[in-house]
C-alpha cells in the first residue's frame, strides 16, 4: 500500500464500498475541508476493469464527494490517496466497513451486503464480529435479511417501503411475505404496515416473550425473533393465554396467602387508573388489583381500594350507613331470579304436605307476615325474560294445573289466582258465594284448597321459603335447569370462575382466570355439557349456598332467623347457607 496523490477527474466510488444511503450528505465535511483541509487520505485501488489512471474509492466516499462540491467552485489539487493492492475484496470491504460503521449509520441493507460479501469470501460470522466491534447476534440478523423476499427488499431500497414494515417482514416466512407483497401490488390492496403489520403477521398477538409470567420452555408453539432486534414473540396468542392466565391464577393465590384481604384480576386490556382508588395498607383491608395487557403485560397494583369503597367504608365506620363493603356476587335481577324459581318448587312441595301447610296458616295468622292480608304473591319481574324463563319451570306448571282444578271446583271464573285482591273480586267470589260453595264440599277437598290457598300466598324471597324448601327437603333442580336467562344474569366472574373449578378442575379455572365472564360462561357451558350434563349451581340447594365470601345476598341472611326458628336460638347444629 503506498501513498500518492491522485487527480480528483481519476477517482470514483467503488462498488464494494458498503455506504449506498446517506454518502452524499456531505455538507458539515465540505466546511471543514475548507477550512483544515483533508486530513485523512482517501483508500483507493487500481480500477477492476483494468481502465488506465482510473481508481475506485474503497474508504473515504463522503470525503471524495465534498471535494467534488468543493472542486465545482474552483480548481482543487490532487487527492492524497493510499493504494491498494488489486483484487483484495475482503479487505476492501472491511477497510470500509471499519470506516463507515461508527460514522454516519448505514441502514440494514447496506450492512448486510457488507457482511454477506466478507461471508461469501471464507470469513466465518464469529470473524466479522469481532473485525468490527458488533455482536454475532447482529451480524446474524443482517444476514437474515437474505431470506426476505427480492421484490420486497427492491422496494425497501426505492423508499417504498419504510424501514419498520421491513423489520416486521423479517418475522415472517417467505408465504407470508408473498402474501403481504400481493396485498402491497394489488391497487385495491390495503397491506398492513407498522405495528399493524406486526399484528398481522402474529396473528394478532403481538406478545413479547418478557411478558410471559410462565416458563418460556412450556410453551407448545413457536418463538419468533425480530430479526432487527432483540425482541422475541409467541407465533400463537391462543397457546399462550392459558399458560400466562394459570400463572396469573398462582400470583393471584400467592398474594391471597400472605395475607391481601381480595385480588382482583382485571379483564384484559382493562383500564386501571389510580385516580379512581385510594391508596389503603394491607393492615386497613388494601386490595390487589391485577392489570393485564392486551400484549400479555402484567401489573400488578398494591394496596388499594376504590373509592366509592372508601366512601362505603367512612359511611360504615360513622354509623351511618350499614352498606355491605364487598359488592354481593349476584346481582338483583339474578336473586330475584333465583327467589322466583325457589320460591315455585317450595309451594309446589307444599301441596303435598297438608299438615304442614295448617301449621304454616297458623304462623302466619299468629306473627303475620307481609302478605297475611290476605292476598297471594303476585310472582312477578321487571324483567320479561325472567318472567319468561319462570313458565319453564315445570313447579309453576304443577300449581297452575291444581289452580285450575280448584278454580273449577269453587265455580269461578276464568284468569288471576284463587286468593285475588280487593280489586278483582266480584260476585263470582263473594265471601258468601265461596264459603257456600265450601259447605257442599267434603273436609278432603276443602283441605286440597286450603292447602292450596297457603301455597298461593306463601311470600317471595322470604326466610319462610328457606325454612320449607329445607324442610321438605326441595330438589330445585326436578323442576328447572340454569337456563339461557340464569347465564345471561350472572355477572360475577370470580364466581364464575369457582364453578368452572367445580365442573371442570381447578387447572382450568385458574387457565381462563383473566378472560370475560362471558368467555367464562362459554367455557362453563362447555365443561357442563362435556362431563356434568345434570350439574345445577350451589344457587339452587337449600341451604342456598355462594361462590364467593362475598356476602350481601339477603337469602344467606335468611338463614340467622331460620335457625332460631328450629331450635330456638342455638343453630350449631344447622346446615349453613353460605359461600363454600
């Protein structure tokens, strides 16, 4: 290698310098040119195609192309150059990539035709990394860009194509690059770019493999690598939930175990904002609050409540409200539901029980009740599908059958219940009619409508029907199933989640603790059908039982006033109505 001076006219790029973006940009270098002069010489070689007194810049583009700037304002003096040997293309590249890589940033295509030149000569990928300070990690993922199909990479280079959709291409095999380049060629196409992009390729998932609370080494699908950077991704979002939701179930666990008084597991992708808590240690009754990205991300927030809690709690502590803290896992709609439904298989039972029905007159008539007025239960919803799903209920059959036969039996008319109000009655029902119609009848019968009669007004959702429906040992579930409008009403998803536990295991409860109640129900509906075709909630025993330890359901408090009813006060021998 030796130095001369070269006329500026002699010297152009050569193509195996590696700068192809960003060489002309040059006009910082032209002022100090000018100013200081060249202070380093260019590196040049003879010209490959034999041409005489020609020479190809191997190192120093940027330099020659500021003394062209320079040279159109003025004669400028011969180059200071250094030559090389010809036919020396590993040096060459890497002379200029020794140049080029800690000056202005050349893009990934030109770094990776840098690499693969020096690759294609014998340099093995450990060598080229260590020649230029940079990691086999990253002169892998520049080779790879081989693997990105032609037409692709030609676009990139026109500018067609910004540098982050070509980044995410790299995620992708050559089908689904074919595919995305399809969509960019067709006029009517609308291919996805950017971080749409990557989600098109992930199939929406878009998860990093640092967001995963599990072991990586569990998962049963792909890992895929930004071959840009170090990022890795789940190739399948539908593999990787029940991993990270059986994880989250742990965590869920491991803070109930030392001693947070509730975790509550966000829905995905939920919005969790401290302005709307209040800050509460762990000692005053702190909740966790586990946040979940739609990304796979979990945060976890300690110690708070949120503040319409707060506001109960300050009520509570004053006097002045007597508010349940926890919100009850079943909403009004869904007890006055179940209290519908219990409440038609109990006085159902009661027509078989006439004895116990003239006990039950006598009670009422002593201590009274809300309806001893006497009127019957007007077995009534606001809500219509709730009225609806009660005309399933094969109990509330039974009784409109018996009522028919007595309404025939007393001679009346048409529609209502036997016992009516004020407002219904007529002639037909007269007190001297009926009781008329009763004396021609045998004690038999008039008991059949006494019996009856009790039944029709024994009070919705009163501790009453608790007492009976234990009593007589109730089986709620010969007279209806949870139908479309049960599922429909229930809300709660950390009772669901218990019963997927019940029917299913615990394993898959804990799999599908971050997901909807929604998807909870469905996976629910599933398990029932697949192993559990008869399973009825604990909502329908007697005692009514829970999920949760949530409390704020007025029939688990019935239970208090039913023990003092059997035994006088002392009910440590009472099945308990409670959450189990």
């Amino acid at each position: 290698m030796t130095l001369t001076h070269i006329p500026l006219d002699q010297l152009h790029p050569s193509k195996a310098n590696v700068r192809k973006v960003g060489a002309k940009h040059v006009d910082d270098l032209v002022q100090s040119i000018e100013t200081l002069g060249l202070l380093q010489p260019l590196l040049v070689r003879p010209d490959s195609d034999g041409t005489p007194d020609s020479f190809e810049i191997i190192a120093g583009q940027r330099r020659y192309h500021a003394l062209s700037k320079i040279a159109e304002m003025g004669e400028i003096e011969p180059v200071p150059c250094m030559v090389m040997a010809n036919h020396d293309d590993a040096a060459a590249i890497e002379a200029s990539l020794a140049e080029n890589i800690a000056r202005l940033p050349m893009d990934e295509i030109d770094q990776y035709k840098a690499f693969a030149a020096l690759a294609k000569e014998g340099v093995d990928i450990d060598d080229i990394a260590a020649r230029f300070g940079v990691t086999s990690r990253l002169v892998k993922q520049r080779l790879a860009i081989a693997n990105i199909h032609p037409p692709i990479l030609t676009a990139y280079r026109k500018e067609q194509i910004d540098a982050s959709s070509l980044r995410n291409l790299t995620l992708a095999p050559l089908a689904k690059q074919k595919e995305w380049w399809a969509l960019f060629k067709d006029e009517d196409g609308y291919p996805p770019t950017g971080h749409a992009l990557k989600r098109w390729l992930l199939g929406g998932g878009d998860i990093p493999t640092t967001h995963a609370l599990f072991d990586v080494s569990d998962y049963d699908g792909a890992i895929i690598t930004d071959l840009f950077g170090d990022a890795q991704y789940f190739d399948d979002a539908s593999k990787f939930w029940p991993h990270q939701n059986t994880a989250i179930a742990a965590l869920r666990d491991r803070y109930l175990i030392n001693g947070w008084q509730e975790v509550t597991v966000c829905d995905v992708g939920a919005w969790w904002s401290e302005w709307e808590h209040v800050k509460t240690k762990k000692k005053q009754g702190g909740h966790v609050f586990i946040q979940i990205g739609h990304d796979g991300e979990v945060t976890c927030h300690e110690g708070f409540i949120t503040k319409d809690e707060a506001k109960r709690r300050e009520k509570a502590a004053s006097g002045k409200a007597d508010t349940p803290i926890a919100k009850p896992e079943l909403t009004k709609a869904m007890q006055n539901y179940l209290n519908l439904h219990r409440h038609a298989a109990v006085r159902a039972k009661l027509l078989d029980h006439q004895g116990l029905v003239l006990r039950v007159a006598t009670a009422q008539i002593i201590a009274g009740s809300a309806l001893w007025k006497v009127t019957a239960d007007p077995q009534k919803s606001n809500t219509p599908a709730i009225a609806e799903s009660l005309e399933t209920n094969t109990a509330e059959a039974t009784f409109a059958e018996e009522r028919e036969a007595i309404r025939q039996l007393l001679g009346l008319e048409e529609g209502g219940n036997i016992v009516a109000s004020k407002d219904d009655w007529n002639v037909s029902r007269s007190l001297p009619s009926v009781m008329a119609t009763l004396m021609e009848l045998n004690d038999e019968t008039v008991t059949r409508m006494f019996t009856f009669v009790v039944a029709e007004c024994l009070p919705c959702g009163h501790p009453l029907v608790e007492l009976l429906g234990l009593t007589m040992e109730v089986d709620l579930a010969q007279a209806h199933q949870p139908d479309e409008v049960f599922f429909d009403l229930w809300k709660d998803k950390q009772a669901i989640n218990a019963a997927i536990e019940e029917v299913a295991s615990k394993r898959k409860a804990a799999s599908h603790i971050s997901d909807t109640a929604k998807v909870q129900k469905a996976v629910l509906r599933n398990a029932i059908k697949a192993s559990q075709p008869d399973w009825t909630p604990r909502y329908f025993r007697f005692p009514m039982e829970g999920y949760t330890d949530k409390g704020g359901i007025p029939v688990f408090d019935h239970w208090s006033q039913v023990a003092l009813w059997l035994d006088g006060g002392d009910n440590t021998e009472l099945p308990e109505a409670k959450a189990a």
